[in-house]
C-alpha cells in the first residue's frame, strides 16, 4: 500500500483527491503549502503530487528544496497549457507532470506506472540483480547506480531511464519508445519530458575516460548509449 504526499493549497481538491486515493488503496497524507509539504514528508513517502501554483513557497521552490536531500518520486500538477511550468519542473527533477484538469482514471495510470517504475522493481535481469556496462552499475531493486565506485545522484526516473540504457547499449532507442517503457505514458506531441530526463542525465554521468560522450543524440530519431569502441 504506497504512502502518498499530497501537496496542494485548493482544500476542496486535496479533500476530492483524498477520497479518490484512499478508495483505490493509497494511504494520502495531505499539506496545503510547500512548508507543510517538506516537514511532512518521510522516508516511508512513496510519491509527491505537488502543485505548481501555490503561496508562500510555490511547487517549483518545494521541488527545488527537496530535491537537495530527497529522491522520491514527484508527479506535478501544473495549469493547462503552462509549459514553461513543466518544463522547469523537469529541470529541477520531477519525474512526471499532469496538466489541470485531469481524470481520474488519467492521474491513476500515471501514479501506477511512477510506483511501478520506482518501487517495483525485480531485478533487472532474470540472472542479476544488477546491470553492468563499462564503468556504470545499476540495482534497480536497490535504486542505486555507480560509475566505477561513485554513487550517482539520480532520481528514480533518471535511474529507469539509465536502466533502460543499459540493457539496450548500441541500440537507436526511439523517444516513443522510451516515454512507453521508462515513463508508461505513449509520447504526446510537444512533450519534452524524455527529452529533460536525459539532459538531465547527461548531467549527472562523470565523462568518459576515452573523452567521448555516452548518451548521443540521433536528430530526429531519439537516444544511443554509446558502446566502447
């Protein structure tokens, strides 16, 4: 049963979401402003549905803010046609956003597949626990990876999305094809959220020892994690 952090200042929504959650399963904790968001978030808080547009401290400075100490999950609920929202909420490390308003059954799916994606996990092979290529390591059960002996600070979408990688080096992955498997969402035109998760990737993962990059860009096609030679 996942613990979820439900972070919004419309009361009347927060109650709405509470009921709909907690009759599906999910044990909600609710907070009406970021400050109440970060001093009621725990170890034990599977997902973060965070609003973009709140006082005081608004989402992004929440997000920002947890993002200095904490990995769990974030789905923003940012305003319809806000883009300039998602976006920096990508930046700064959301793994996935829902424009208002949305569906019941929309905000569901997108729940399930970030739960799947982070806190169910087997393990990674039918034969390891883990997945190697070159210097990196990654334990999906675990949620960590390693390049050589350093711990990589990744969020658990960007590690799905290094998992992916992985298990496909050489291979052109299509970004249709990783919105499905990595985000379990099929890739709506003008969305960006694959194309932020792997910059933000790019970021995080020390540079090659031979100079050359790991995660090329195929213009018009979608990724390829670079083999050694």
């Amino acid at each position: 049963m996942a613990n979820i952090l439900l972070v919004d200042d419309d009361t009347e929504l927060t109650s709405l979401l509470t009921d709909i959650l907690s009759f599906e399963g999910f044990n909600v904790t609710e907070a009406n402003t970021g400050e109440e968001g970060l001093a009621a978030l725990t170890e034990e808080t599977d997902l973060i549905l965070l609003d973009v547009m709140m006082p005081k401290m608004n989402g992004m400075e929440m997000l920002k803010k947890l993002r200095e100490n904490w990995e769990t999950p974030v789905l923003m609920l940012t305003a319809k046609g806000e883009e300039i929202d998602r976006v920096v909420g990508l930046e700064l490390g959301a793994d996935d956003y829902l424009p208002k308003p949305f569906s019941d059954r929309e905000l569901l799916a997108r729940i399930r597949a970030i739960l799947r994606r982070t806190g169910n996990h087997s393990n990674g092979s039918k034969h390891s626990d883990h997945l190697t290529f070159m210097d990196m390591t990654v334990y999906p059960g675990k949620q960590e990876a390693y390049c050589g002996d350093t711990l990589l600070e990744l969020t658990t979408t960007e590690l799905a999305l290094l998992s992916h990688f992985v298990q496909h080096p050489g291979e052109s992955l299509t970004k249709e094809t990783l919105s499905l498997d990595v985000l379990g969402k099929r890739l709506a035109p003008f969305d960006r959220a694959i194309d932020m998760h792997v910059s933000n990737l790019r970021k995080k993962l020390p540079e090659r020892a031979d100079g050359k990059p790991r995660i090329k860009t195929l213009r018009g096609r979608g990724y390829l994690l670079i083999e050694e030679h």
